[in-house]
C-alpha cells in the first residue's frame, strides 16, 4: 500500500516544498494548511507532475480542526507513516521589554501547541502503521537566541524540547522523531508575515547574502531523514547557508 504523509503549513515556503518532494519520494501527502485554494493549487500540481496528494484544511491552532486531520488521515489510501510538523511563523522583532503579548501567544500556540496538537492527534496512526516518523521543523532559533527573538527563540527552543522529550517517551515504539533546524532561508512569507506586510524590512534580513537556503533545500533535508532505513533515527539536523555561520555570523556583500 501507497505509505501517507501529513505535512502541516502545507500552502507555502518550506511546507509546499516538502509535499512537492515527499510525492516524488512515492508518498501520498496529506498537505494541510489554512488556506483551501493554495492547496488545490498545491495538490493539482503535484497531480500533474505524476504524484498524489489529498489537501485537507486545517487550523493547528484549533482543536476541532485537528481532530478532522486526524479523520482523514483515517480514510487515507494507506498507511500513515510520515507526519511533518512544518506549520509555523514568527511576529515582531520586538526586545522582551517591548514585546508584544498577542505576538508572543500567537507564535507560541502556532509553533509548540500546534505541533502538540498534531502529534497527539496522528501519532496513533503512526504507531500502527509499525514504521511511524514524526518530523518537528524547529530552526537554529531553537538552539539559541538573538536580541529583539525572545518571543520566537522561546517557541523553536519549546519545539526543540517537544521533540527531544518525544523521543525519550517513544524509545521501544515504532515511532522514530527527527528535529530539523534551518537557518537562514528565503520564502516568499516568514519574513513579510514577521514585519506585518513591510516587504522593505522583510528584503532587509537577506540584503547581501547572495545564496540563502530556500525551501527546496530544506525539503531535501526533510526527504533525506524520512527515507533512511526505519533503524536509522537522525535526532537532530541543523543546516545553513555556506554564508551563515551562525545566527550573528552572517556574510554579506556588496
């Protein structure tokens, strides 16, 4: 039977890219996100290049929502094997002294309580299908901190501890958990939804660096981990652009 993916945040950036390439790699992607006519957009294109996929809205910051990720992952064409907890997002830039309290709540239910959220719903179906893999997106975000991150820091480094803590819990069951950390990558959203809509400010993160990663190179990293052998757990992938060589460590030009 056809093996099942769930990837969440599927309507843009890292999330698309990982459907896209999770349906080259014989999956079928459950691709979920909010927005029901990117999806579509998503899924006939995946159809089109010779994949199959199902999209399937949802909400990670809503019960109710999750629970009908659950169902249909239920009436899926096979085993689910595969769930990517991609849905994610930062707001402001703010210093902790400033900091906005409706950012911080948003991101921290988005980032950690939607990847909650998701687990507890699928992971069920992941232990019965026998060769589960759970995929917590984090960022380098999640290993350290930077002035003006404090709400965003303490959502990825809370991620990095789901997974770190889920992996202990689930040592003897059939359900491997691997947390990849990107640094530095360019999508058309993540730094447009951080400066609330200001494409000048958003421009202003990669001024100067002629090659961050973009969201195919971290759904390569996603693929990679999902399809070693089911005895080969990788913990933890962190990867950056060969110009950022941490996240105050970055070279520009020009």
């Amino acid at each position: 039977m056809t093996p099942v993916a769930i990837v969440t945040g599927a309507s843009s950036g890292i999330g698309a890219a990982t459907a896209r390439r999770l349906a080259t790699e014989g999956f079928h992607v459950l691709a979920a996100a909010r927005r029901a006519d990117r999806l579509a957009d998503l899924v006939a294109g995946i159809a089109a290049a010779g994949g199959s996929a199902t999209a399937v809205t949802c909400d990670v910051t809503s019960d109710e929502s999750v629970a009908g990720l659950a169902a249909a992952a239920e009436r899926a064409p096979g085993p689910v094997t595969l769930l990517v907890n991609n849905a994610g997002g930062a707001r402001g830039l703010d210093p902790v002294e400033s900091g906005s309290v409706g950012d911080w709540q948003w991101m921290y239910d988005v980032n950690v309580l939607g990847t909650l959220r998701v687990t507890q719903a699928v992971l069920p179906a992941l232990e019965r299908s026998g060769a589960g893999t759970i995929v917590v997106v984090s960022s380098t975000a999640g290993l350290d901190v930077y002035e003006g991150g404090g709400g965003y820091t303490a959502a990825k480094h809370a991620q990095t501890a789901i997974a770190g803590t889920l992996r202990l819990e689930l040592c003897g069951r059939p359900v491997r958990v691997v947390e990849i950390d990107p640094g530095m990558v360019r999508t058309d959203e993540f730094s447009l939804v951080r400066f609330d809509g200001d494409a000048e400010r958003a421009a202003a993160v990669y001024a100067g660096v002629a090659e961050p990663l973009v969201a195919d190179d971290v759904a390569d990293c996603i693929a990679w981990c999902a399809t070693r052998p089911q005895h080969v757990n990788v913990d933890r992938l962190v990867v950056r652009p060969l110009a950022q060589a941490a996240q105050h460590k970055v070279h520009r030009v020009g």
